[in-house]
C-alpha cells in the first residue's frame, strides 16, 4: 500500500510513540495536511460518537492511543486502564470499519505475554498462560483486540492488522515519575542525584529481571513499514531483539550519565515480569524490519534530550 | 446479600436462562415490580445511554444478555459476537459501577477454558491456552468481564463475580437450538412423525458430557448473589458426566421410541470429554446441581414436544 496519497488517521499522535510515527510519514513524503491527529481536548475516544467522527473519510487508522503508565500506575488503576484501552480500541476498530476505512494498524503490547514464557517470546505462545498480574489487565484489554482484528477480517474482510511492540524509550516519553517506565524513571533518578549532589539512588526490585528496549524512532520505522506491507491476521513482535538486565541497563546509564553513587536495591518492591525477549523473527520476514538503533547510541540520544527538556518532561 | 429488598436488573431475562433465574427471584419471594428485565427492543445495551438508563436505583446486576447461537452462526459472525457481547458486558459494568450498585454478576461459558484444557475443567486453568477458535471471539469477550471485574474489584472495590456455565438443558429453551439434549428429542419426535424406525448420530457416542439443569443452573446463580463475594471465577456444573450412547438410550426410553439407533462412526466426535470440576462452588457458596437427570429431562421433553408439534401443525 502506498501511502502517500492516503489519508491517515493517527489516535495518539500527540503522544511519545505518536509522534515518532508522524516524524517517519513525512519522511516517506506523506503531506502533512493527510495526517489526522485527534486532538483529546476534542475527542474523547471512550464515546462512539468521537470515534465515528474521528474515522470519517480516512483511510488509513494508526491507533496508537493508550492509557500507559509504569508499575505503581497499574497497580492503582487496573480498572480505568482496563476499560479506556479496551473500549477505545473496540469502538475504533467498529467505527472504521463502519466508515470504509482500507486499513486498521491496532497496536498490543508486550504485557500482553505469559508471565511465564520461554524466551525469546514467540507469537504463536502468547495465549498460552496469564500475563504478569501488575500489568495483566492492560495486557488482555489489548489482547482482545486481536481476537477483534482477526473477526473482522474473517467477517467482513477488514484489513486490521496486530503488532506487539516491546517496552520504547526515546525522545519525547513521560518522565512524570507517576507514570514513567523504567528507562525515563532511571535516567532521571540519576540526573536528579546528580543536581542533588546524593551518592546513591533508590531502585525498585532486585535488578534481576531482563528487559528489551526498542528505541521510538525504530518502532515508528516498524509500524510504518507494516501499514505499507503487512496485510495478514498473525499478530506480529517488534522489537530490537536484545536483552539486558535491569542491574546491567543502571550500570550503563550510570556510566554514560557520569554518576559513580551507590545503587540501593528496594527488594521490598516488585520486579514485574521476570524476563522479556521478544522472537522479532516474523517482522523481518514478513515486512523487512529489523531495529537499527543501537542501544547505547539509542540512551545516549535520550539522556541528552532529557537533560535539553527536563522541565516540560516531567509533568 | 439477602436479596429480599434489593432492586435486580437481570438482562437477558427473557431468554432462556434468564426465565428461570427470574422464577427463582420470585419463588424466593423478591417481589416482581424489584425485578427489572429491559427488553432488546427498549434497550440497545450495545449503547451506553442505554447501559446508564437500566443501572439507575439498581442494587444487584445479574448480567445474561449475551449473542450466541450454533456453530454456523458463530462461524458467519464472529465480528458481531465480538462486539456486541464485549460492548454489552463492559460498557453495563462501567455504568453500574458509576451508578453504585452494589454487586455485579458476569456470566460465561464453559467455552472459555482453552481447547486443550486438563479434565475436569478446574477454573485455575482457565488461562492456560488458546479456547477452541470457532468460540474465541465469544469467549475472548465474554472472559473480558471476568478481566474487568477483578480490575474493579481491586480499584474501586467494585463487587463483580463471574461465574463460568456448562451445557444447560431444560424448558425454555429455543426450539430450533443445536445443543446436543434438544437436537436429539427433536430428531426422535420427527423420526416418529415419518414413522422412520432409525435415528443416525454422528461419531461414535462415545464422547462425554455435563449437563446442568437449567432450573439449577439458576440456583447456583443466586446462590453466588447471596454470599459468594470474591474476585476468582466459579465453574456451574452438574458434577458428572455421561456419554452421547447413554443419554440419547436413556431419551429413546423416556420419549418411547423403538426405533434403531445408529451410530455414523465415518463422523467425528469433536471433543471426547468436557466436564467441569464443580469443587469451588461447593466449598464457596454451598451450591451443587439437585436436579435428577431423568426428573430434568421429562421435564424438558414434556416442554419441548407441544411446542414442536404447534410449530408442525403451522
């Protein structure tokens, strides 16, 4: 599908990941006035009606639309992430399809996975147990849209496609330390020592558990090349393909931020999942798509656009 | 919760579940003008407004609307058995908790147990594999609620419980249903009208299967409406089981029909056994099925017979 000349509907496209995705449509040469970006303030994409009125006379809808938060947020707000995630994805995808709209990108979410998983995780094992309990909720409410995309296209032949982005981080995230995920919340614990001029920092957990890190820019790069190439119901991973704990992934922005304080492991706290990988395999062959960011190179990039914006960014 | 003073929204109340919980409301001596049942035509519960209009002054929710039909239907129709359930359940648990009601009853089916689920069917598996995939976009909605209320629960401390169902039988039932019980008294009655002294089964009649009594299966809800007030969902079942060979020789007896029954073995069996532990609710809320099969199956031939013959007769 080429999508220059498409009308673009992008929910979300204010936030973090959203505004990445713009970034690389315009890049493409997609014009600016085909790219739709709902404003909240304007559509509240819990009601069907916004919903219909988002859709109309687009072609293409990216949804990124999402209540995220890190940990602690979902551990006090496991209803409102439950019902807002899964009613707006839900009338969104009805919506569009109603409207005539020619494609449907819906985006999960790697807490979508079993808790319990042999790594790396692979599409075809994501129904196989419950999710990690702090996260599950969220993790299903999008879960169930893949069972959604893959109804409508049996019914109706609605292009929805399915992708399962791994944990981003990049210019742009929340450092809002109610809400932040780990890279955001780390880098600035470190750069607030720094000013405070404290020799250690507080971390929750043990350190222990291992994550994968996929830098905004390379998502937005695999969800656009999946909007242009990828029309099949098999949901799809993206992902950087690497793994790093979270004891090794504090060394380094320590060292890389120039902080030699002591790092103080609160194991009272929970560690969430205890390993992520995803198996980024499928997107590769499927559409080409493999993260070209390095990480290093990725968190050096993000520490120094933290440091330029630390005002606005934590909320 | 004694339930003799509170207002009960029961949707899907018509149907054929639905009838007998409003009977056993009444036999319990909840009086009829505290019982609410909206009507589809009234209602779209597919539409908030709608959700928020029922809710309102409520105190108890038993939530049994739901889109279902055979195997056909579910496979023509996955989108709208997708949407439609999922919408219903969610946005009428939202309503509810906004409105504050004080409980709220999630019902599904024992179709939300993945397809290769261990025997019986315990609800601590419920999560361990993929349902069989003509079923998924129902249950994958209909387990939402169960999702949604343990969110709401932790919260908001919202009471929702869900409770899982397994094949019910009984009067009331739709006259042209393709569960097993009812397809085989309408193919015995039909048999008899064409004086054809065989009937033909497909597979082998081997395979088993619980059948709850659908007068019980309401009992059992009720029962978790009074007292049963955790975030865990609970199996509904009978508790036994009995092969396809021994329920329809025990139907051929009651419906005295002396004809043959044949068994097509060149057609599959589908799943060799379901059944469902029924352990929890016991232990919960004191619940297990009392209906003896042949009593609940008189029952339900006596219902059905009349009505296929009117319908004959037309």
């Amino acid at each position: 599908m080429d999508l220059k000349d498409k009308k673009i509907l992008i929910t979300g496209g204010g936030g973090f990941l959203g505004s990445h995705v713009i970034q690389k449509l315009l890049e493409k040469g997609v014009p600016q006035e085909n790219i739709f970006v709902p404003r909240q303030s304007e559509y509240d994409l819990r009601k069907l009606e916004d919903c219909k009125k988002a859709v109309s006379n687009q072609q293409i809808v990216i949804h990124l639309a999402a209540k995220v938060g890190g940990i602690g947020f979902n551990q006090e707000k496991p209803g409102e992430l439950f019902y807002d995630n899964m009613v707006m994805g839900a009338q969104m995808i009805e919506a569009a399809y109603r409207a005539g709209v020619q494609k449907f990108v819906a985006l999960g979410t790697v807490c979508a996975y079993p808790k319990f998983t042999s790594t790396p995780f692979k599409e075809e094992n994501l129904w196989n147990d419950y999710p990690e309990e702090t996260n599950a909720h969220y993790g299903l409410a999008k879960k169930a849209l893949l069972i959604q995309a893959q109804a409508y296209r049996s019914q109706y032949g609605f292009n929805v496609i399915f992708l399962l982005p791994v944990n981003l981080y990049g210019s742009g995230d929340s450092f809002d330390p109610t809400r932040s995920h780990v890279i955001p919340a780390l880098i600035k614990k470190v750069a607030d020592a720094i000013k405070n001029k404290e020799d250690y920092i507080n971390v929750w957990g043990t350190g222990q558990a291992t994550r994968e890190f996929l830098y905004a820019p390379d998502a937005a790069e695999g969800i656009v090349l999946a909007t242009e190439k990828y029309d099949k119901s098999d949901p799809v991973n993206l992902g950087s393909g690497q793994e790093i704990s979270i004891k090794n992934l504090i060394a380094l922005i320590c060292r890389l931020m120039g902080f030699k304080g002591e790092i103080r492991w609160d194991i009272s706290k929970p560690d969430g999942q205890p390993r992520r990988m995803l198996d980024t395999s499928r997107a590769e062959q499927e559409f080409d798509f493999k993260a070209k960011t390095s990480f290093v190179e990725g968190l050096k990039k993000t520490i120094k656009w933290y440091l330029q914006n630390q005002e606005e960014s934590s909320g | 919760m004694n339930l003799k003073k509170k207002k009960i929204l029961v949707t899907g109340g018509a149907g054929f579940l639905g009838q007998h919980v409003v009977r056993r409301l009444l036999e319990k001596g909840i009086k009829e003008q505290n019982i609410l049942v909206p009507r589809i035509e009234n209602y779209d519960l597919r539409l908030i407004e709608n959700c928020e209009k029922v809710v309102k002054g409520q105190n108890l929710v038993i939530h049994l609307a739901g889109l279902t039909g055979g195997i056909e239907y579910h496979k023509q129709n996955p989108a709208t058995i997708f949407y439609d359930n999922l919408m219903m359940g969610i946005q009428l648990m939202e309503a509810a908790r906004k409105a504050e009601v004080e409980k709220f009853i999630t019902i599904g089916s024992a179709t939300e147990y993945p397809e290769n689920a261990p025997l019986p069917f315990r609800e601590s598996d419920l999560w361990r594999g993929f349902p069989e995939p003509i079923h998924a976009p129902y249950t994958v909605a209909k387990k939402m609620l169960l999702v949604q209320a343990q969110a709401y629960r932790k919260q908001y401390d919202f009471n929702a419980i869900h409770l899982l169902m397994t094949n019910m039988y009984g009067p009331g039932e739709k006259l042209d249903s393709s569960f097993v019980i009812p397809s085989l008294i309408r193919r015995i009655w039909q048999a008899e009208k064409e004086n054809q002294n065989f009937i033909e089964i497909w597979g082998t009649g081997k395979p088993t299967r619980d059948f709850l009594y659908v007068g019980d299966a309401a009992e059992g809800i009720i029962k978790a409406a009074e007292s049963y007030n955790k975030p865990e969902p609970v199996n509904i079942g009978s508790g036994w089981e009995i092969s396809i060979k021994e329920l329809t020789g025990i139907i051929v007896r009651l419906m005295n029909f002396k004809g043959e029954v044949r068994f097509d073995e060149t057609k599959p069996d589908g799943q060799m056994r379901r059944m469902m532990d029924t352990t929890r609710a016991e232990q919960e809320f004191d619940f297990k099925a009392s209906t003896d099969f042949e009593v609940g199956l008189k029952k339900a031939i006596g219902w059905y017979i009349p009505k296929i013959e009117k319908l004959f007769q037309k």
